[in-house]
C-alpha cells in the first residue's frame, strides 16, 4: 500500500498546469476535469493562406528575377529591368515573412476568442485541493468476470510550491461470471462506503492543517513564515490525530 502523505506538507501549495494536460488522467474522477478549449477553425485557414503566399512570393520573386536578367541581356539595363530584379529579389528576401505574419495573426485571434475559456480553467485548477481520494470502479474481464479495483489519487509535489497526483491501484478483486450479481455488487457498494470515508478523513485532515496554516500565516508570503505556518499546520493535524486516537470516533 502507498504511503499516505501527510496534508502538512501541501497546505500553501497550488496545483501543478500538468494536471491540465500530461497528468490530467491522474486527476481523481471526483473533481470533475477542466473545460476543453475551443479549436479555432480560422486558424488553419489563416496558416493555410500565409503558406500560400510564401510560395507565390517565392515563385513570383525568381520569376521577376529572371524576366529583369533577360530583359537586361536584350535590351540593356534599363529602369523596368532595374526594377523588376529589385522587387524580386525583395520578394525572394521577404518570402518566408507570410509564414511568421499568419502565424501571429492566427494567435491573437485565437487567443481573443480563448481567453475567457483559459481563465475558467485557471479558476478550476486553483479550486482542485491536495489530499488524498480513494475511488472504486468496476471493469469487465475478457472472460465476462467483474474486476472492482480501487484506486488511490495521492498528491505529489513538484518543484518548490507545487503539486500533482500520483495514481495508484491499491485492491483488485476478481469475481467469476458465475457469482450472483447482487453479491457482487454488495461488494463493490461496501467497497465505495470504505473509500468515502476514507476520502472524508483525508480531507477532514487536509482541512485542519490548511486552516492552522492559513491562521499562521496572517497574510505573509515570506519563507520563514510559510516554515512556521506549515509547522503550525502539522502541530494542529497531530493534535486532532492524538485526540481521535485518544477517544477514537465511530466509524460504519
């Protein structure tokens, strides 16, 4: 079984963005999953239009490039020769400059119309707290037997004031096709109760320690004031935890 970490160590901390994107499968179902930003569909047109003039400013650059050549070795260096090479070779120069002008043009555009969706999942992330969730579910084995697995999301700390979750399967059971399903899903039901309450004591634990620390800290952002908040919030959590083993609470 994982180690359980203690919700001291996470109070102060903001979740990790990877959690809404590379880690997002190891988010637990009960938080729900940010929204989905939208696809711009001008984007592509956009990119796709300044492609298409890179290549016909290419093309169109040696294409003045040569006319300006010949009409120099015909009729002499003139003015339109002169200027036909000239604009060909700014052309030729400036032809990749398309590209750079979509590709902006499609960001800001994109980002406009983004941006309200960007901030709700801000919003969600920092609304998503670290402590530890134990969920059931059930799977179907190739060979129709129910498989009811539980699984602990535990968080994680990344970098100096972050954290992310850690996914680990903690019980699988297999129950044969032949099993009645009400005794089944009985199972899977006590199951679920056990990892409820188990959820509920991890965030009544994380919910003391966060209100000792927030009550410490008194506003200040300082480290040594952080150190002494989280240290405040495990002396709280290690109170509740004495007291409870002291006068233990009923529990299904």
């Amino acid at each position: 079984m994982s180690e359980i970490p203690s919700p001291a160590e996470f109070v102060g901390r903001e979740p990790d963005e990877r959690l809404l994107s590379e880690d997002i499968d190891k988010l637990p179902t009960a938080v729900g999953r940010p929204e989905t930003a939208p696809i711009s569909h001008s984007r592509r047109r956009i990119v796709g239009a300044g492609a298409t003039l890179t290549g016909v400013s290419l093309v169109a650059g040696v294409l003045l490039v040569l006319l300006g050549f010949i009409e120099a070795v015909v009729s002499g260096i003139d003015a339109a020769a002169l200027l036909a090479v000239v604009v060909g070779a700014v052309l030729i120069a400036t032809h990749w400059g398309w590209v750079h002008v979509a590709e902006i043009t499609a960001n800001s555009i994109q980002g406009r119309a983004t941006a309200d969706v960007l901030e709700r999942r801000r919003e969600w992330l920092a609304s998503v707290e670290p402590y530890t969730r134990i969920e059931v579910s059930t799977t179907v084995e190739d060979d129709g037997s129910i498989a009811i697995i539980s699984v602990r999301h535990r968080p994680v700390r990344t970098g100096a004031d972050r954290f992310t979750f850690a996914r680990d399967v903690e019980h699988r059971e297999v129950h044969s096709a032949d099993e009645p399903a009400a005794a089944v899903a009985e199972r899977a039901e006590h199951l679920r109760r056990e990892a409820a309450l188990a959820t509920e004591r991890e965030r009544e634990r994380y919910e003391i320690a966060a209100d000792a620390y927030r009550g410490a800290l008194l506003g200040r952002a300082d480290e040594e004031q952080r150190r002494l908040a989280r240290r405040a919030a495990s002396e709280a959590l290690s109170r509740q935890i004495n007291t409870n083993l002291r006068d233990p609470p009923l529990v299904e």
